[in-house]
C-alpha cells in the first residue's frame, strides 16, 4: 500500500504555539506543574499528553485559591476579559497562549463596541473563542446564520440604527460568513466587514481535495470533538472515497487496509507523532510493528 499525505495538514500555528507555551511554562515550574483554562487541544490524546508533562486543564467552574501563585496558560481560543480579571483577583500569573489571529478579533470587537458600533459575530455562541470576543464587545450578538442575522436589532440608545461591524469566528465556513453579510447588507447602511476566517481551515480543505483525486480511501486523524476534524472528515466522505476518521492506529478499520493508495490529513490539533503511528500502521499493513522497523 501507498500512504500519501496532504500537502497541508496537522497542528496549526496557533495550537502549536499554545502547546510551545504551555510545555515551556510546566518546564519551567519546578516540577508544580501548570494549569490551563479549558483543555488547551481538542484532542485527547494530545490533551494526556500535556498532563504527564505537568499541564492540567481546570474549567472556569474549577477555578479557586488552588491557582494562587500558579501559572494558568489560557488556550488558543482565548477568553474574555472577566476571565482574566478573575484569574488575577485569584492570584494566578497567566501566560497568554492566545492565538495571535483570535487577539486581532478582540482588539477589533474592542475597538468597534469603543466607537459605539453593534459588533455581530458569526459563529457559534458556545464556542470558547465566540465567548471570548464577545466578551470585548459587551453589546455584542452572536449569530449562527442568516436567519438569525435577519433578527439582528442594531437600535441605540436614542432609537438610532448603529453602525454595524461583522466578525467571523476564524473557523467558520466562507459561505455562511458571506450568507450572513448578505443578509446584514441588505437590513443595514453601514456595515463594515472583519476579515477574520483563518486559511487554515481552508488550506487542509484545499489540500485534501488535491489528495482525493489521487487516492482510493481517505484516513483524517484527530480528536472526535474537534469541529475542523470533522469538517475534514465530512468532505472526504463528500468526495464519493471510502473515508474513515480515527484518533489512534489502534482505531483503524480492517476495510482501510485493502486499498492501494490511502491519502491522509489530520485535523488542526493533531501532534505529529499520532499522525506518523497512523502512517507507519497503514504502511505495515496493521501488522504489529517489528524490531527497527520506521517508515518516516
Ligand atoms: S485555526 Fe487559525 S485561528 Fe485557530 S488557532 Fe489555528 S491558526 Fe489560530
């Protein structure tokens, strides 16, 4: 069997650097350890990774006196600012893994909400990164779609229509961020929109439509609750190939092994060792590993 892999694929700028920082800062803690706020990774995998290297996650709920005098790295997704306040007020010292394309949003939601616009953010109102820019923009509203753009009231304090300023979640998908500004547009006159949607995304979609064309079967590695994973996963399976997602070798299907050539991608938060055990367990065949034996 041939296993080729997407020309674009794997852990991103931002999710690498939180996990850099992350490991650099339980390295340097004299052996306490460091807490993050949320997982830092949509992985499991890589999530226990981090926890053996002395990174734990604790959840907003989860935060007391235990991080006093501790370091808490917040993710990539970033958080709000009463996050901040309240890791302060509790003593932690915080290192900022915020993925410098999510900051930019901020400052932006920041900047507008200042100047007295309605911020609209396109995405989806639990994810942590939504959160965390609407939390700079304290009149904010989230919308998920057109239909609820259509809902969208902009009035001011007197009465007045506000200006409007759109911001996309940066994974959200370049048709529904554009259905949303139409429909804005259309019920607004002023409306300025934030170019935020980050490549990455698109540049994995982009790589394994290339792939699909040049192999039997799809493998995508990567957490099952990360949403660019399973993106990946549903456009593959969209490409008419048989296609599988997996977040381990253990989990590959026996069918996956009849194919002459199987392309491969993986998600935004997969480590590179998980992607190259998946690779070397196709290449074998599934047969257990021997002795000196290494495909990369
Ligand atoms: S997907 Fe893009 S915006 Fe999100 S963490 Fe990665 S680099 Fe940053």
């Amino acid at each position: 069997m041939t296993v080729k892999r997407a020309a674009v694929m794997g852990r991103c700028m931002g999710v690498k650097r939180a996990a850099d920082l992350a490991l650099a800062a339980a390295a340097e803690s004299g052996g306490r350890g460091v807490f993050t706020l949320g997982p830092l990774i949509h992985n499991p995998q890589a999530v226990a990774e981090l926890e053996a290297a002395g990174v734990s996650a604790l959840s907003e709920g989860e935060l007391d006196g235990r991080v006093a005098g501790r370091t808490v790295v917040l993710r990539a997704h970033g958080v709000p600012p009463s996050s901040r306040e309240r890791l302060l007020a509790l003593g932690a010292r915080i290192v900022d893994a915020t993925c410098p394309r999510v900051l930019t949003s901020q400052r932006r939601a920041a900047g507008y909400a200042a100047r007295g616009w309605k911020v609209v953010i396109a995405g989806d109102a639990g994810h942590g990164e939504v959160v965390g820019i609407a939390g700079y923009a304290l009149s904010a509203v989230v919308v998920g779609g057109p239909g609820e753009a259509r809902a969208v009231d902009a009035s001011g304090p007197g009465g007045e229509i506000l200006p409007i300023a759109l911001i996309a979640q940066t994974t959200i998908k370049k048709e529904e961020y554009e259905a949303i500004r139409a429909v804005l547009a259309e019920r607004f006159p002023v409306l300025e929109v934030v170019d935020s949607i980050c490549p990455c995304t698109e540049d994995r979609l982009g790589a394994l439509a290339v792939l699909a064309a040049e192999v039997d079967a799809l493998v995508i590695v990567g957490g099952r609750n990360s949403a660019n994973t399973a993106r990946l996963l549903a456009t593959a399976k969209a490409f008419g190939k048989p296609a599988w997602l997996v977040e381990t070798a253990a989990e590959l299907p026996p069918e996956a092994f009849g194919f002459d050539k199987v392309g491969l991608s993986a998600g935004a938060s997969t480590p590179e060792r998980l992607i190259a055990e998946v690779e070397e367990s196709l290449c074998r065949g599934g047969l257990p590993r021997r002795a000196g034996f290494g495909v990369l």
